[in-house]
C-alpha cells in the first residue's frame, strides 16, 4: 500500500536497504551519496561498486567477511585491464618492498646450480643443501668433474636428485667447454643449457645480470589467473601477455611480488583472502578464508612470523633467517 493510498504523509525517498553500506565495527560511516558505494576496509560493495582509484589497500588488513570482489566487466579493454594489473602491483610494492629472489647466491653460477634445483621442491631446501654442495663444487669446471654418486648425496633432499645431477653435470661441462667458465648474460645462450628453460633463465637474467625477465612459476601463474589478468595456461603464453601489460623495467621486480605474495598470502589451496592487503582489488576475493583472525593463521614466513626461505637474506628483509639443514 503507498503512502497516497493510505492517507499518510509521503516521506523523504531513502536509498533501499540493500543498496546502503554494511557497516562494520569501527568503519567510518558511509558517504550519504545516491550512487554505490566503493569497495573499502570495512564496507560493503552493492553490485556495480568500483574501487577508487585513490584509495590504498591497508597495510595490516581486517576485511569484513561481507567484502565483494570488484566486478570485472565483460569486454574489459586492453586499457582497463593494464590500469587494474599496474594498481596492483602498486599495492604489492607497498606491501613487500623487500621482495627479492628467495634463492642464496653469490654469483651467477651459484643462482643458475640453485634454480635448477629448485624444480619439484622448495627454495628452503635447496637454501639448506647447497652450502655443502658449493664448498665441495665451487666453479663449473669443479662441478663438470664430479664423481656422480658423490654430487646425488649431496643434492638427495631436493628431490629427482639423479635427474638434477645429469642436468649439473651437463650444463657445468657447457660453461666450460663453450662459455669459458662463466655464465652467459644471454637468454638465447641460457636456454641451451642442459635443464635450463625459460623460467630458469629468466631468474638468472634478472637477478644476477639485471636484464628484465618474467618468472612465471606456478604461484605467478595461479595469482595473474585470479586476477584476470590472462586465462593462459601455458607459461611462454603467460609470459607474452604480462609483457604487454607491464613495462620492462617493471619486470623482473613484478615477478618477485607477485611470487613472494603467492607464498605468503593468496595460497594455492586455501589463499587467506580475510588477511590479504590488496583484498578490495581481487576479482577473486572469496574463495578462500575471509575470516580475518582465521586468515591471519594461514600467513607463511615473515607475514605469520616465521622464518624466511633464504639463510642468508637481504639486509631489509623484516623476517628471521631460514635454520640450516639439520637444525632444530
């Protein structure tokens, strides 16, 4: 019945209910403006709700379980993906400005033996064998002469341990052979090398010649598909399309957020969307824990107080270094 109908005297139109913000505990209120809210720390996005481009993603977030993911419109252009993928990264850098390669090295024949091994295992567990393995093999001509058994003791707690060794010995022979001992600067001279793909190379390029490159690991390639940023599966194909998105310069750097935050945050399993920084901007908010105080204890490494990956990390990195193998 409307207010004519009943005789009453019509009131002053009000926003319905369902489109008026949530209100969590000690969230400011709500602007009192007729068009949807943004998605922000303590509030609830109506269904065409947009983050503003201003606001900024809380350092130590407790997001109300009531958060919706931002809509990604179909059709979205070229243009509006790049704009959404650059604020992320933003954010990402905010978050981890201590992002570095979780790998211990100390020149580039070390990063190359230690990201060969890092395939099928963590980079914990290569950090934890490799000191022994360096001191028995520090040059590759050192390595090109081991006796096989004696390197698959040494490399056994990596996991594939003979696989690894035929790969250590092959490409340690190369650089001797082909290279004069060292390790080439270029990609197309890398990827030649026994066991060393793209994703390999990439990471020796970036970090121990400071050449751009795109890691695309399998938390790189799960986090750009939750954010719809590219629904390729295959790495070289992921590679392709984050290169289109982001500078060059922007690369090597990129890859490290986006790898430290899968490790950390946005799990594979169980990703701790309750606790995640860069929440109001992931189109998948939601299919993790959103529970905050629950999310919390989903943290890895320094972000739940725990130890690194590296034994030997950079200066400001905030966590605590990583125990040597064996160590209780």
């Amino acid at each position: 019945m409307t207010s004519s109908e009943s005789g009453t005297k019509p009131r002053a139109s009000r926003e319905p209910r369902s489109a008026r913000t949530a209100k969590a505990p000690g969230a400011p209120k709500a602007p009192a403006a007729s068009k949807a809210p943004a998605v922000t720390k303590g509030t609830k996005g109506t269904k065409d709700a947009k983050v503003p481009a201003a606001s900024k993603a809380p350092r130590d977030p407790k997001a109300p379980k009531d958060l919706k993911a931002p809509k990604i419109p179909k059709g979205e252009s070229h243009l509006a993906l790049v704009r959404r993928a650059r604020r992320i990264n933003r954010e990402l850098a905010e978050v981890y400005p201590y992002a570095h390669p979780e790998l211990d090295f100390r020149n580039p024949f070390e990063l190359l033996v230690a990201t060969v091994l890092s395939a099928q295992t963590t980079d914990l567990r290569v950090n934890q064998t490799t000191p022994a393995l360096f001191a028995a093999y520090p040059t590759p001509e050192d390595m090109a002469a081991a006796v096989p058994e004696e390197m698959e003791e040494l490399i056994r707690p990596t996991g594939f341990f003979r696989a690894k060794t035929k790969s250590l010995l092959g490409l340690s022979a190369a650089l001797r052979d082909d290279f004069g001992g060292e390790v080439p600067g270029r990609l197309e001279d890398l990827v030649k090398l026994p066991g060393v793909g793209r994703k390999t190379a990439n990471v020796v390029l970036g970090n121990a010649f400071g050449v751009p490159g795109i890691t695309v690991d399998t938390h790189f390639g799960r986090l750009v598909r939750r954010w719809k940023w590219t629904d390729e599966e295959d790495p070289v194909k992921v590679e392709a399309v984050i290169a289109d998105i982001f500078p060059k310069s922007e690369w090597t750097m990129l890859s490290h957020r986006v790898i430290f935050h899968g490790r950390r945050i946005c799990h594979s399993r169980k990703p701790a969307c309750g606790a995640c920084p860069i929440a109001p901007l992931c189109p998948s908010y939601g299919e993790g824990e959103t529970d905050p105080e629950k999310a919390r204890k989903l943290l890895k490494y320094e972000m739940g107080g725990y130890p690194g990956q590296r034994l030997s990390p950079p200066p400001d990195f905030p966590g605590k270094p990583a125990p040597a193998l064996g160590a209780v």
